[in-house]
C-alpha cells in the first residue's frame, strides 16, 4: 500500500473518531497524521523497514502500530472495529478509484476572500499536484467576515488571473465563485455576473436550521438556477460537533440531477459532507459528483488524496465525478 492509499486508511479512522465526542483528539491526531502522509507522500515500506515510521510529522506510537499493520496486512483491524461500532461497516460494492487521474480541483479559495494564499500561490500548489486545472472560488459578499467579491472585485480579480495564467500556463486557472444560498433560496450575486464566470459552486452557509419545508423549498431554488454547476457541501455539517441542514434530500438530490448539477463532496476533514452514506443516496438520485479540497491553502489541495475513500465507499464510479473529467469536457460539463 503507498502513502495515499495509508492516508486514506488514517483519515477514515479519524472521521469514524470524530463522531464520538470523548475522541475529539485522537479524530484530530489521525485526521493530522493523514494529511502529512497525503502532502509528504513518504516511502512508507521503507520506512518500515528501517523501524522510523515515527519519524514522520504526525504518527506517534499508536498511529505507527495502525500504519504497521497496515502495511503488513492490507488493512486494519482497528478500522474494522471502528466501522462496525459505528454501524458503517464495509461494503462489497465500493468503487476503486485512482486518485493519479484526478485532473483538478474546482473548489478552492484565495486571499481575495478567506484564503491563506494568494492566487500564484495557489496556482503553483495545484501545479505542485499535477493538476490540469483549478478553480478558483471565493466567496460571495453576503457573509462580511470572508471579504466576499462583488461584481466590482471579481473584475479586478480575473486581472489578476489572467497574470497569474501566463506565470503557471500548466493549469487552466477557472474563475469561479462559491455564491452563497440566501434564505429564500436566490442567490448571492445576481446572474448578470454568474453567468460570466467558469464555475459557480452554491453553498449553504447560514441559517442552516431552518425548518425543512423552508429548506427544501431554498434548496430546490439553488439546483434550478440555470448558472449553479455544483452545491458545495450540501448539508453544512460538521462532523462531530455541527449537524447539518434537514430538508426532503430525495426531492432535492432528483432535481439537481435531472438540472445536471453536481453535488460535492468537500474533503476537508472538519466537514466530509456529503457523508459516504448520503454520497451513496445522492448516487441512487442519479446524481454527478464535484470531489473537492475547498482548499484555503494549498497543502489542503492534499485533503483530496487523503478524502477519496468516501467517495469509495458510497460506491461512486470515476465517471460520476467532474474531477476526473480532461479540461475540454469539463467546460462543456460546466457550461
Ligand atoms: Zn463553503
Ligand atoms: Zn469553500
């Protein structure tokens, strides 16, 4: 097993540990160690080897024991443990997914809203990952504390993508917007800028607990306007501490379908939303997929790598998901 496929293992264990409270810590330790196996990508057999699985960034004696067996074995038992307590045992119809043809990502955000990097930074991170292309999605003005993009910003913005562009000519640069759902289900920048844009990702942030009536009928809204390409974590949770929206997810998962819009998966280990068992509902809707980072800095352009089993485990096919899409036929994809 090479380390994307052990940080596949850790992560999991760490989402499984997330949902009991008493292991917040040890959900956080195994998430942490994950992510440094999927950034740093080590030689884990011959570490191994040689007795210094410790020396990596994050494993301890007990993550090391994990990795071990891991390697020797192919699996871990304390995994299993995990799944079965939990009640998300394994399934025997998993799909086998190859990150190494993953093409880009179309979810990730930069100092021009809550990004920790600028926009070359990010550019160079995805080129760093091999990517073919990357969408850049800040936030919509609505919520004042992200420094969201009005129409005036973003036309600054794409100035700067365009410098950008000819500084990284690898990477398709996608300018995009991560436009908030507004209560009643309109949308935070209005179309006449939308449809300007390569992608638009429309997510829930706020007042996710409204009744679900209201919220449907908002969600319902969201997947037919005619500019949303993908719902970016469509339920808002957050694992272990924050549960997400409630509304008539079948209603909603068959209208985003038959639109053509995608649901995502956000990788980021404080959020894993779509969960694997609604990934696995929203699949059986006739849903496509967007797997992203929704990375703020470009070492968590790594939480895909580390991410992909639950796309996995809720038996997604490659072909479902956008990201494995060459650039041309995501275009059409997004158009
Ligand atoms: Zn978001
Ligand atoms: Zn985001």
């Amino acid at each position: 097993m090479d380390a994307i496929g052990a940080a596949q293992v850790l992560s999991e264990i760490g989402y499984l540990l997330r949902q009991d409270p008493d292991e917040k810590f040890r959900a956080k330790a195994f998430s942490a160690a994950a992510w440094s196996l999927a950034i740093e990508r080590p030689d884990l057999a011959a570490l191994h080897a040689s007795n210094e699985l410790t020396s990596l960034e994050g494993v301890g004696a007990g993550i090391a024991k994990v990795l071990v067996e891991v390697l020797d074995t192919g699996r871990s038992r304390y995994l299993d443990r995990l799944r079965e307590e939990m009640k998300q045992p394994a399934r025997d119809d998993e799909s086998a997914i190859d990150f190494a043809q993953y093409r880009g990502d179309v979810h990730s955000h930069s100092s021009w809203s809550d990004g920790k990097a600028t926009m070359l930074e990010m550019a160079r991170g995805a080129e760093a990952m091999g990517y073919e292309y990357l969408g850049v999605t800040d936030h919509s003005p609505r919520i004042k504390v992200v420094n969201g993009l009005n129409a005036d910003r973003l036309l600054s913005q794409s100035r700067e993508m365009a410098e950008v562009q000819a500084q990284v000519p690898g990477v398709a640069l996608m300018q995009g917007i991560e436009v908030d759902i507004l209560e009643d289900g309109a949308l935070d920048l209005p179309d006449t800028v939308l449809e300007l844009l390569d992608v638009v990702i429309a997510s829930p942030h706020v007042k996710l607990r409204q009744e679900p009536a209201a919220m449907t009928e908002r969600m319902l809204r969201a997947v037919s306007h005619p500019h949303v390409d993908v719902i970016g974590h469509p339920t808002g949770r957050r694992p272990g501490s924050r549960e997400g929206a409630n509304y008539d997810f079948e209603a909603v998962f068959k209208e985003a379908a038959r639109h053509g819009v995608a649901l995502e998966i956000d990788c980021d280990p404080a959020r894993m939303d779509l969960s694997p068992e609604m990934a696995r509902f929203a699949l059986e809707c006739g849903c496509n997929f967007a797997v992203d980072g929704d990375a703020h800095a470009p070492a968590e352009f790594s939480y895909v790598p580390m991410g992909m089993w639950l796309a996995q485990r809720a038996g997604i096919p490659q072909n479902r998901i956008l990201n494995f899409l060459p650039l041309d036929e995501l275009t059409d994809a997004l158009r």
